[in-house]
C-alpha cells in the first residue's frame, strides 16, 4: 500500500500531487503557496469530512501560536488557486472547512506534468543592497510578509512616503532570498518617467504574478 505522501486525489479536471506537492488543472501546474498547499492537502485527505480551525493550525504549524487570521490568508491563497472552482473549498461557520467533489485517490500510476524549465541564460542571483540600515520595531510586519508572501505570488506594501516601505521590501527579500536560492532581485522603478519603459527595467525572465495580496505597514 502506498503512503499518503505517494498518492494523487483527482476529481474532474483537478489533480493533487502529494508527491511532487503540486497542485494541477487539465494537468498544468497551479501555483500554490506550501502551506496553502499543506491546508489542501489535508482537506483532500478527510475525504469530505470537517477539518476544524484548530486541527489545520496544528497540522500545518505544528508546535507554533498562530492567529486565525493566518490560517484565513492561506484559506484564502487555496480559494484564488482553484478559481472558478473555489466553491470546492466550504466553510462550516465558527468550525472549519471541508473540501467537496468526489476526490479520487491512488498511486502515481501515470506521466507527470512536464516541469517548467529556465535557460541556464536567465538565472540571476540576489542584487539587494550590500549597506544594511537597521530594520527597528518591525519585527512583527517583517513576520506577516513572510507569511503573506507564502501564500501568494505578490504583496504590494502601501502607505505614505517614507515611512519604510522600500526598506522592508528589502529586508523581507533577504529573509526569504535562500528559499529562492538567492534568486531575488531588485527592480528600481521610481526613476522612470515613461510607464512603456517599465518592461525594460524589469528582467525578461520575470514572471507577473496572478495571485496578489496588498499589505499596508504602520507607521
């Protein structure tokens, strides 16, 4: 008998690839977040039965204090993912959340999704200011935007001018830079005065993101 870590649940056009922690529509690749992942992944597995508030936040963070409104984030990220079929995902007021469809499971039996690949010309590594100013009493917003950017693809800081928006930016991007193998970089935009020229100034091989979620930091 297969693992639970071995197995695929499928339920129309939608694959879950505990394996390869993928999840797939008409067999292409949905960008995720893990955790929203983990959220879905655990959902699937009680094959339509309750799963409360507090049993995804051990699950998921194990050993942690979390807010309910982390888990409402990656709820949230796993709703955008399935789009036209975010109904899937239902919520049991004041208890939990259940995932519905009649979800198919079983080994990997069949040819994975072929793997998007980069040209090794397009790689770039981190080009984050080497002068560091220290990031005080922002512990807490740095902490959110980790978790923020885990579940969706973009986080737009917003707020007035100069209350640390590009600086947090960029502490954040040194935070998470190892789990993008250091691959993150740092696109001035501020000094451009023709919006056509945006394109130029961003690197060719950057993707525009589909999933968004916008955070406004306290002054």
């Amino acid at each position: 008998m297969s693992s639970p870590v071995d197995r695929i649940y499928s339920f129309g056009r939608w694959l879950i690839d505990c394996q390869r922690r993928e999840l797939r529509y008409n067999d292409v690749t949905v960008p995720i977040g893990s955790r929203a992942f983990e959220i879905l992944e655990k959902l699937v597995g009680s094959a339509g039965l309750l799963v409360t508030k507090d049993d995804l936040i051990g699950s998921i963070w194990s050993g942690l204090t979390v807010e309910d409104n982390s888990l409402q984030v990656h709820i949230s990220a796993v709703r955008k993912a399935l789009g036209e079929d975010r109904n899937l995902l239902k919520t049991v007021s004041g208890r939990g959340y259940t995932l519905a469809g009649a979800w198919r499971s079983g080994p990997l039996d069949h040819p994975a999704a072929a793997p998007v690949t980069v040209p090794a010309d397009a790689t770039f590594s981190n080009n984050l200011p080497s002068i560091r100013a220290p990031l005080i009493g922002r512990e807490g917003s740095l902490s959110q935007l980790a978790e923020l950017l885990s579940a969706y693809r973009a986080v737009t800081l917003v707020g007035p001018g100069g209350i640390g928006k590009t600086k947090l930016a960029i502490e954040l991007a040194r935070s998470v830079a190892a789990s993008f193998h250091d691959s993150v970089t740092l696109v001035e935009l501020a000094t451009l005065q023709d919006a056509s020229l945006v394109a130029s100034a961003t690197p060719a091989h950057s993707s525009w993101p589909r999933m968004t979620r916008t955070f406004r930091p306290q002054a």
